[in-house]
C-alpha cells in the first residue's frame, strides 16, 4: 500500500480539513417536485463531521437519512429533486457551488458511498475485479494491469478469501456478505477522507452483519477516515457510533455523544424509538410505542412535525417549529421541551 | 403442562434441482431435513434462523401450502398428511397464516373489505352472509383499524396498517393456531412495537396460538415462550426463551447470540463475542455429519463424521434439546462487568 499512500498524501493537498473538521453541512433543503406535489424531503439540516469520527444519522423510512447521504455524495436525481438552499462544505470548499468537472473528482477520492443494496449497486455484466480496477483507471491514470493489482490487494484487504482467483468472477458468483466487501473495497480504494455508508448491513443475516461491521470499523480506524452512518437500527449505532444524528420529516430532532443519547434522550422521538426496542437481554413487558404515523411529506403538520405522535405535545408545538438548539454540553435538540424531556 | 394443538413429526422438504434441456433432477435442495416439534395449546413458539435455513418453509408446511417430501404435521391429534381436500380446507379453517410482505401479500384490486372477508367466501358457514360486512368491520376495529375504511385499497394504507389488515383476514375465521412469516420485519422500528403488542393481545382475548417465525433474535425473545432455532434445514436448539437466551447450549446459538448488536452503547467491548467466519452453505450441498461443523468454533474430527441428534442436553439449569456433540451451556448475554474487552472467539 505505500505507493498508494503517497499518491493520496499528494493529492490531497488540495483539500484539508480545517480544525480536523471534513464536513460542515449547513441549513440543506432538499425537495422533490413530482405530479402529485411537492415532497419536502429536507427541511434545514445542518450538522459537521470531524476527521476520525463515526456520525450515525438514524431515522424511519422517510425521514430524509438517505437523502442526506445522497445529496452529500452529489448523486440526486436533479429533477425532480431540487436544493433549494443550503451548503455542503468539504474542507471548506462548497460542493454544492462546485462546477461538476471538479466535484465529480471528489466522488471516490474525497467523499465515497457505501449502499445497501450491493447486487443492485455493482454492474452485473462486469467482474468484480474490474470494476474496483476502474477506480484506478479513472481516477489515477493506471494501466490495466496495475490496476487490477490494486483490486487485488483491496480484495484481500477487506478479507475476499481467495482473492487472486475471484477477481474475475462476477457480482452474482459471491454471497450477500462477501459482495458488500467488495462494494466496501471499491469504496476505499481511492482512500477517501469521508465514507458513507447507507445501510451498509441491512440485507444482511446478523452474523454476517458483525463481521461487515468490524471491517468498517477497522478501515476507519486504519484511514482515520470520517464515517457517516445511515441506518435504522439502534442496536448497530450502539456498538459503533461516536455521535448521532436523529431526523425525523427531513430535520435533525436531535444531535449528541452516543453515550449521552441512549442514557437520556432529550427528544420525545429518540426517547420512543429506544423505548419501542425489544431487547435481546431482557424479557420485557409489553413494548412501549409511539402512537400514529410519520407524516407523509407532502403535508408536513404545522409546528412541530412529530406533534400529532407526541406524548408531551402542548399548543405551542402546534403553532412554532421547534429549533435545533443547545440543552447540554456538546447535544442539542429540536424540542420545547427539551429540558423536562432530558431531565424528566 | 398444556397439550400439543400442533405437532411437527421429522418433517421433510426437499425440491428438486432440474437442469438441461430434459429438465432431469440433478440435486435438491434440502429446505426442512427432519424437524420435530409440539406446538403447545396458547403458547408462542419462535423460530430464528438466518435466510435459507429453512424456516419459512416450514411454515408453508404446517399449514400444508406445501406437501412435506415425508414426515406429518398432526393438528389436535390428526393427520393432516392424508387428509382429503375437503378435510384439510376443514382444517385450514383452524390454522391461518400471515405473510411478511404487507405489500405483496394483498390483492391491490380488492378492498380491505373483500380482502378481509375473502374467507368467509370459502367457509360460507362461518359467518351469515348478511353479517358478513359487521363482522368484517369488527375485524377492522379489533386490529386497531377505523372500520368506516371498509371500502378502502392497500395501498391507501401504511406498511403497519396493510400488517393489520393481514392479520385481521388471518383471525377472520376463529383459527387456533396462527403462523406467522417474519410478520413485522418489512415495518418501521416504532410500527414493529404497535404490531407486536397487538399480535399479543390479540393472543390473549382470542386464545391463539402463535408459530412466530422471525430472524430479529429481539422480537423473537419478546414475544416467544418457547424458541427454536434453525440452521440449514434442521432445529439446532429449542427451548424456553430463557433456555435459549440465556443457557444456550449450541455454538450455533451462541454465535447468533454473540452477534446482535444491543442497543446500548455502555456493553460496548464488553460483550462475549463469538466471530464466526464464512457463509451458510449451500442447503443443496449440505456438509457431513453436523451441518454446522465448517463454521464452528469448536469443531472436532466426530462432528465432520457423526451428526449430533437433537436431544436434552444439561444447560446449567436442568437440560433442553439441543443438536451439539459438545453441547456446553454459556450465557453470552452477561455482559461483562470489567473495563477490559473481552477477547472474541474465533
């Protein structure tokens, strides 16, 4: 790996992070203009992610996570989609302003994307070996041979047992597991500053889960890569997260330390998604829920968008739209009532 | 101790593999390769495993949507192996069915209405036909529906609610016993919660009995009173939930176990990891002896030879069926209390 590594250090010189910070996300808005109306998918959400860090944005079906990711990574579909207002600062540098020659170079060796789906995601018709190959041809000017010598090397890196005999086998020859390996593979190869990855294990049976976890964690470790983490599921944030961004209607209801997050909530959303979990160590009673439905975001209520779920709601949360603001050291929470919900 | 409402007597499902242009039988595929169980009157019995071990499967062949290779499933002490056409839509009455898919599973051209009040078109002695359209609505109601949307299409309705919808067409008829897929893995984390407490009061007012087929080892344990867990076609442990959970047996389990992440960062590295490495095998191709051997941490020579039968095995407490020559109970969910990590089991 070190020719590798001096090609990145080279290159990278262009963009460095500024106070260790990669991402600054500021006040996006994100809708989607289809026949039946206008879908408001993000609604001002502004977060930033440090260099080392592992930032899980959690949230339903629905609620913008993706979205996000995608419109970070620049591959929203434009129309319908549409960003009305905001910006996405990497390294200081505007993506969003970005002419696309230039941001289309940040796609891989910059900022780089995980999905979930990887036998959608990797093209059927060419082998695996190939497609990580490409990212050197594109973006490195390597030859053929070179680069697949890379694939390789990635291949065993993210453990593909047999690496130098299934380089030429296509996405279908491998198994769920080993086929996000091999998206994880392709994702690393430029060595990116940010990763995301979009409900990485998802599709996934639980064993196979932990082991693509503790690669991901692993290779952040060894890049000191940021991580952000799109998934649903608590129990995967829990083991891996250093912080965690909750949205709910395309907005950010809550940002804080894992730690803090789990011991006390300061959003009534976060505290009924961790109450409605079964447990696995623990025989529970019945599950407590959140009553209702998320809001289809055509119609996002008035006021506070979790306000027709909410156990704690009061007439203000009807009227004005709660902002994220600060209720702790280093957490923040889009509640009015914030304080009782973390305290009480 | 209750009696069996459902017994699973070494059920069986193999489907041929056909290849070439004759279409000749090259293999199977071993889906179900001998499970036994009782299904106990009033109880939850949960069924784990990961995709491809063979537990839907097995769900299709307790209600007989698919004929068993060989084995019987016996319902209140009959066969339902031989039973006639007539006899088993007599027994299907009593044993019902709710699928994973709320969005494949009902017919987008029907409404809730007719989809819920399908059966009483095959049991025209279930219900009047006059009180057809109450009784429907009574459905709606007990599922937590608004029963005025009687006249309502699927998709009109959320995942959750189409899941209500599903489950009220599977009481319709009164079963004893309902068999359900994966019935809220498609749904959201905080739909999932409203959809399992109704599956248990809906337990408790109408005295079902559930087969709670799932992979999500947390709902599973929530709701269950017994719990199987399957590997490639085969139970490797069952038991009560605390047997399972808590003294399990069978590396298998224990490996399942190991791996769900707990949604609770202060047991981080604290936990008693068990790291198995590669893939379920193919279940056309299943390996020798235990069909676990490849992936085990505690694999010897015996196992690649001789298959464990599944039998009451000492757990620290008394004993329950497990399918391990080296059965040995270990409790990988006592989290650690000391600062430093646990070192993972290869």
């Amino acid at each position: 790996m070190t020719t590798q590594e001096t090609t990145v250090s080279t290159h990278r010189s262009e963009y460095q992070p500024i106070d260790g910070r990669l991402l600054d996300v500021q006040d996006l808005y994100v809708e989607f203009h289809t026949r039946d109306g206008v879908a408001r998918a993000i609604n001002g959400v502004s977060f930033t992610l440090n260099q080392g860090e592992s930032l899980a944005i959690i949230g339903e079906s629905g609620s913008g996570k993706s979205v996000t990711a995608q419109a970070i990574m620049g591959i929203l579909d434009m129309p319908p989609a549409k960003i009305p207002g905001g910006h996405i600062y990497y390294c200081g540098q505007d993506l969003l302003s970005m002419p696309e020659d230039k941001r289309r170079k940040t796609r891989g060796p910059e900022v780089s994307m995980i999905f979930q789906d990887a036998l959608s995601s990797l093209n059927p018709v060419f082998p695996v070996g190939w497609q990580i190959a490409e990212m050197f041809r594109k973006h490195r000017d390597m030859n053929k041979s070179d680069a697949l010598a890379q694939a390789i090397r990635l291949m065993e890196r993210v453990q593909i047992p047999a690496a130098r005999e299934r380089v030429k086998a296509y996405p279908h020859q491998f198994s769920g597991g080993m086929r996000q390996r091999i998206m994880i593979a392709m994702a690393i190869s430029l060595d990116p500053a940010v990763l995301i990855a979009d409900e990485p294990t998802t599709a996934l049976d639980v064993t196979v889960q932990a082991q693509i976890m503790s690669l991901l964690q692993e290779l952040q470790q060894e890049r000191q890569m940021g991580l952000i983490l799109i998934t649903h599921d608590l129990g995967v944030v829990a083991d891996v997260a250093d912080r965690i961004a909750v949205m709910y209607a395309g907005r950010l209801v809550e940002t804080a330390d894992v730690f803090d997050a789990y011991a006390a909530p300061a959003h009534p959303y976060t505290k009924g998604l961790i109450d409605s979990l079964p447990r696995l160590d623990q025989k529970g009673q019945t599950l407590r829920t959140i009553s209702g439905l998320p809001p289809n975001l055509m119609h996002i209520p008035p006021g506070c968008a979790f306000n027709p779920r909410c156990y704690r709601a009061a007439e203000v949360c009807r009227r004005d739209v709660p902002q994220l603001r600060e209720v702790g050291i280093g957490r923040h929470a889009a509640c009015h009532f914030a304080e009782e919900v973390l305290h009480g | 101790m209750a009696e069996p409402i459902l017994t699973a007597e070494n059920l069986v499902k193999y489907y041929p593999i056909r290849k070439g242009v004759l279409r000749t039988v090259q293999g199977q595929v071993k889906a179900v390769d001998g499970v036994s169980f009782d299904l106990l009157r009033g109880e939850t019995l949960g069924i784990v495993g990961e995709s491809g071990c063979g537990k839907s499967t097995l769900g299709r062949l307790l209600m007989r949507l698919e004929k068993p290779t060989s084995g019987r499933v016996l319902f209140e002490g009959e066969d339902m192996s031989n039973s006639s056409a007539r006899a088993l839509r007599r027994l299907r009455r009593d044993i019902q069915i709710v699928f994973q898919d709320p969005y494949t599973s009902l017919n987008p051209r029907m409404t809730v209405g007719d989809i819920v009040g399908e059966p009483f078109e095959i049991h025209p002695d279930a219900v009047p036909r006059g009180g057809r359209r109450k009784r429907v609505q009574e459905l709606l109601d007990l599922v937590g529906l608004n029963p005025e949307h009687i006249n309502r299409f699927p998709h009109q309705f959320s995942g959750g609610q189409r899941q209500r919808i599903g489950i009220a067409r599977g009481i319709a008829l009164n079963p004893k016993v309902l068999i359900c897929d994966e019935p809220v893995s498609a749904l959201d984390v905080s739909v999932q919660a409203q959809v399992v407490n109704l599956m248990e009061k809906l337990q408790d007012e109408l005295g079902l009995s559930y087969v709670f087929i799932a992979h999500d080892l947390s709902v599973v344990r929530h709701i269950s009173d017994r719990v199987g867990v399957m590997y490639l076609g085969k139970l490797a442990e069952i038991g009560t939930e605390d047997e399972v959970y808590e003294h399990s047996t069978h590396p298998y389990t224990q490996a399942l176990l190991s791996a769900v992440p707990v949604p609770d960062p202060t047991v981080r590295g604290k936990r008693d990891q068990i790291v198995l490495v590669g893939d379920v095998p193919s279940p056309a191709n299943p390996p020798t002896g235990c069909r676990f051997h490849t992936r085990c941490w505690k694999v010897q020579e015996k196992c690649s030879v001789e298959e464990p039968q599944l039998l009451v095995r000492p757990d620290g407490l008394g004993g329950h069926e497990s399918a391990c020559h080296f059965a040995e109970p270990r409790n990988v969910l006592a989290f650690g209390a000391g600062d430093e990590p646990l070192q993972p089991t290869v």
